[in-house]
C-alpha cells in the first residue's frame, strides 16, 4: 500500500513514516523542509517538500496514494488565532480535498486531547467529551478540524482520527525539552502539590495505533479515538525521575498553582504588547497542564482498533533520556 503521510519532518509523523516503512508500506513523506526528512530518505521514503497551505501544491500530493496519515499542524500555546486556522483547519481541509480528488480511500487524522483541556482536573476522559469553552486556539482549532474529517466521512472517505495524550520518547522537540530548558536556566518550580496524575505515551504506540488506524474494519471508522499508555502517573515525580537518569539535580522547590498562573498571565499580557509579541518564558495553558488531573479512557482504541500499548512508559522516558544525552538532531 502506498501511503502519504505529512508532517512528517516533526516528531509523530517522521516516527510513524519510518515505522510504516519498516512495515512493508509505500510511503510519501511531506514536511515544509526537505533536510528534516533526510533520514527518512535514506530508508526508502519518497520525501516531498512543500507548503500545504498551498491548496494546489495539496491536490497534487496525494496521486496514487491510497491512504493519507495527516500529522502536519500547528502546535504551542502562542499565536494568532489565524495562525492556527490556517495550519490546523485550512491544511486540512485541503488534504481532504486532495484525498477526494485522487481517489484516496482512507484518512487518518492526528488530533489531539487538548479539544478535551479547560484548565481542570478530568481523568478518565472519553471521546465524546467537549468541554464549555476551548482553553486555546489549538485546541479550538483542532477541534474544526477534526468535525471537517468527520463530515468528509460522512460522504464517502474512510476516516479515523486519533488523540494520543503527551507523547515521548526520542526525536520529542517541544514537552520535556523546554522544562530542561527551564530547569537549567534555574526557572522551573514544581506547580501546585506535585501529585496530579498525567498520561505520558511513547512515540512508538503512537504510530501502533496509526498503523491499525489504516488497517481498522468498518465498523471503527467515522470517529476519534483516545491514545495512551492508559496508566496515568504522577508527573512531577516522573519527571524528577528523568532528571535523575540525566545526572541533573531533582526539584524540590514549589509554586503555588494560582501564583504560578498569574504570573503567567502577567507574562502573556506583556508580551503581547512587545513589537513582534515574542512567546513569553510561560503560559497560563503550561501552568495548568503541570498542575492538573488529565488522563484519557481508551477503552474505545482497544475494543475497537485492538490496540495495546507495547512500550511502557519507563521505557519512552528512556529512550528520551538516551536521545537527548546523544544530542542526535532527528528521531532516528
């Protein structure tokens, strides 16, 4: 089978391209760069460079493709709300088209949990849940992408699209890296007690469940599932755990939550009022993500995807330990 698989220059879908090649699949890769799918390349991939925003360019990319894994997207907690509808929404929309016009079969869409995240305390969350208000433009944003997918499964493509919730492991550019990053400038406090209980999800089941996404029997498609290791843990002693594995010093030192998030807020307020509105040191979304409850039900992945996390969570946290003391500049 041949497949198209874009983003694949970030983390998720470089992993899930190259193991999909590993697989026996066909696999177009597509990214806004060529040199981050170099590594792809020299494992058979068909690297394509190219702007999905480009509705023409879109159209083109999915000849002879029979399926479409659609991981590019806008990620963070800063930007115009423009800015992630055109990358969240707009890119979609037009890789739907491009799946309607060459006769694509399947399309598997990357979503995410944060359409679930309101800045409280949720565990055990299902799919159907949609909180009163959308914390962020991504999470708004990707919730109209995936009602797009969903209504282009309505007349005739074969869809899925998957959640998975705080994925690690090797190739991880944007979670556990800026938290080091703090740690080491002497920035980072733990938020709150320290005790609320998080899915973390290693890269590699990620791409499991892609890959049975693309396998799925008709009686899964037309609806989102919920990806994690479904056994959520503490994640400030998990993370003073990793720190350990780094040789670094643990954090013992804590920030009350209300605190911390108003400081966050004074630090959004003003870079928003800076030339340029550069991404302020903190967040009022990162604050609440450390210090809340947040793990996901994925029974419905399960049942009906077959799917089983096969790597643990000690594991994804090691082979990110192993990959950021390499200082290896892919996921390969």
């Amino acid at each position: 089978m041949r497949i198209l698989v874009t983003g694949a220059s970030g983390f998720i879908g470089g992993r899930f391209a190259a193991q999909a090649l590993d697989a026996g699949f066909e696999v177009r890769c597509n990214g806004r760069r060529t040199e981050p799918m170099e590594w792809l390349a020299r494992r058979g991939g068909e690297c394509v460079s190219g702007d999905l925003g480009d509705a023409e360019f879109a159209a083109r990319l999915a000849h002879d493709c029979e399926a479409i894994v659609h991981c590019a997207e806008a990620v963070g907690t800063w930007g115009s709300y423009q800015h992630f509808h055109q990358a969240n929404v707009t890119v979609t929309e037009h890789m739907l088209d491009s799946a309607r016009r060459n006769g694509v079969r399947r399309f598997v869409h990357l979503s995410s949990p944060s359409i679930y995240f309101d800045g409280k305390d949720h565990r055990d969350i299902k799919e159907d849940f949609v909180p009163r208000r959308f914390f962020d433009h991504y999470g708004a944003t990707k919730y109209m992408a995936d009602q797009a997918v969903f209504l282009a499964g309505r007349v005739g493509l074969e869809v899925i699209a998957l959640r998975p919730r705080f994925v690690i492991g090797a190739g991880d550019a944007s979670i556990f890296p800026r938290l080091l990053r703090a740690h080491g400038a002497g920035r980072l406090r733990i938020v709150g007690k320290g005790q609320n209980r998080v899915d973390l999800t290693p890269v590699e089941n990620v791409a499991d469940a892609m890959l049975l996404a693309l396998k799925a029997p008709d009686a899964a498609l037309g609806r989102a599932y919920n990806i994690s290791n479904g056994a959520p843990v503490r994640f400030w002693p998990t993370f003073n755990h990793l720190l350990q594995r780094l040789d670094l010093p643990p954090l013992t030192r804590h920030v009350p939550f209300r605190l911390a998030y108003a400081m966050a807020a004074l630090a959004e307020w003003r870079a928003a009022r800076e030339p340029g509105q550069p991404e302020p040191p903190v967040s009022r979304l990162g604050m609440a993500v450390m210090a809340r409850d947040f793990n996901l039900d994925i029974s419905a992945a399960r049942h009906m995807l077959g799917y089983q996390p096969r790597v643990s969570t000690d594991e994804g946290l090691e082979g990110f330990a192993a990959w950021w003391q390499a200082g290896t500049p892919s996921s390969e």
